[in-house]
C-alpha cells in the first residue's frame, strides 16, 4: 500500500506586512504564544488572550517607538505633546493615533527614544549590527514544523545575510541592561525559546544556506542607555528548543481537540502545593533546625 503524502504549505516570507496583521494571524502560531502555553501560562489563558486581543500598552509603544528609531522601519510615529497621559485630549490623541495605526508617545518619551537610537549607534558592536541598509527590518517569515504539522511564524526585528553567515539581531529595551539582568530576563520571558524558534523559521525558509546566529541586543531605557549585546549558549538554546517542541505538541492537541485545558488539567483530586523549595529550605533551617 502506498503511504498518502499530506500536502505541507511551504515556507512563505512577506515583506511590509504591518505588525498589527501579523499578531493578528490565529492561523499559525509565534514564539510568543509558544511561551504563553508553558508553565506559567496555560492552553486556557493562551486561547483567551489570542480571541480576546488587548489594547496596546504604554510600554510597548515605547518599545515599538524604539524600534522604529533603532531600525529605520515601522510604523508612523505621533509624538504627543503633553507632561502625561492624565488629561482627556491627552488620551483622545492617543486613542486617535492607535485608530490610524500611528504610535503615540509623549514628547519627552519620544526624546528619549531617540537618544536611545543615538547610543545604539555609537555602540562599537551595536551600531554596525543595526547599520543602515546592511539587513532588512521585520521580515515575516511562515513555515510547517515536519512533526505536528503546525505552521510557525517569526519576524525577525534585524536580518542581515552576510556571505557565509545570516544574522538575526534581536533588540529589547529594558530597565536594566547589565549582563546579569539580561540573563534574568531571558529566563523570566523564555527568551531562549524565542532565540530556538527564529532559527528554525530562518533555516526553514532558505535564509541561512550556511549558517545562522541570533544576537541579543539589550539596552536600558534610562542614561546614559547602556547597552548589552550578547548570544546565548549552545545548552541553552537546546532547552528553548525542546520548550518549543513540546508547546507545538501541546498546541497540535489543543487545536485537534479544541481542548484548552487550564494548569490543573482534568483531574479528580485536589493537587498539594508547596513552598518554592528555595525557601522551603530556608524556613526549614531557621524554624525547624
């Protein structure tokens, strides 16, 4: 008997498509929904946030303001000229903005953006990485994971192909960009995972013939905006990519099913909780040794 061979979509990359459209995709799956499924996140709050999109915050239109700047791409920007968001007209503009497809910020956040972009380019390691017209912005790229059948997408903030070699330049603004904090935020947010998945989209798609690195680039929102570029070990790449492996078969089974099942799972008993065994450990010492 011959085996049937199920038809595969084949990886698709899209330029220019806005960021709104792509999160808005329920037909495939980001790394940031790969991470909404694992612990602490659920299937439940992961199929509720996707059908139940949020209004955008303030921190992310800075972060997206930084992009832009950083970049050289996105989209438009309105700087609002207001101390704070408190006053009614202030939150109008905002609200108008958002409407249009603009990002609002206030004009001392937007001053602030923009001296961030100006310390990423006199960065000895930052600034030839995002150097103009070296690499292409916010490329889409889509493709099929062979074992659950899944369609995938990432998008890249900062691709370059160099002969031999594809960079994929990640930037994320954060309070603290010090090399420990950085490190604390990759576990915190799976960053790891992130990192896996991007490379797998990338080599799917034929945008690393022969090799293929993701570079984080942290930079602290505060003076005088220092910044972190680092990549990630080799280890702990292979824990973010076993993590994406088996939220894709998670998600697989949910959408199979349409069984979004919460922490618990269906269960008959009341689970135990504990302390976390850290200070499990250390109220054992203090109270009962």
């Amino acid at each position: 008997m011959t085996a049937v061979q199920l038809e595969v979509e084949p990886p698709q990359i899209v330029d220019g498509l806005s960021a709104e459209a792509y999160h808005a995709d329920t037909k495939s799956i980001s790394s940031s929904g790969l991470r909404a499924l694992l612990p602490p996140g659920c299937p439940a709050q992961f199929k509720w946030d996707r059908d139940n999109p949020r209004a955008p915050k303030q921190e992310f239109d800075f972060g997206h303001v930084a992009h832009t700047l950083v970049l050289g791409e996105g989209d438009e920007i309105e700087v609002i000229d207001f101390p704070d968001w408190k006053k009614t007209k202030a939150q109008t503009l905002r609200d108008e903005a958002h409407a249009a497809g603009r990002i609002p910020i206030l004009a001392r956040d937007y001053e602030t953006a923009q001296a961030m972009a100006a310390a990423i380019r006199q960065h000895p390691i930052a600034g030839p990485l995002f150097a103009p017209d070296t690499g292409i912005a916010e490329r889409s790229i889509y493709w099929t994971d062979p074992a659950t059948g899944v369609r995938c997408r990432v998008r890249p903030d900062w691709l370059k192909q160099l002969p031999g070699l594809t960079l994929c330049v990640d930037y994320k603004t954060c309070r603290d960009a010090n090399p420990k904090a950085a490190s604390k935020t990759i576990r915190d947010y799976a960053y790891h995972q992130q990192d896996a998945l991007y490379l797998t989209g990338i080599e799917a798609a034929g945008l690393a013939p022969e090799m293929a690195r993701f570079v984080f680039v942290f930079q602290s929102k505060s003076a005088p905006y220092l910044i972190t570029v680092r990549e990630l070990s080799e280890a702990d790449r292979t824990i973010g990519r076993a993590r994406n492996e088996r939220a894709l078969r998670i998600y697989a089974q949910c959408e199979s099913t349409d069984d979004w099942p919460d922490w618990t799972g269906p269960v008959t008993d009341i689970p135990m909780i504990s302390l976390p065994p850290w200070d499990a450990k250390q109220q054992t010492e203090e109270y009962l040794v």
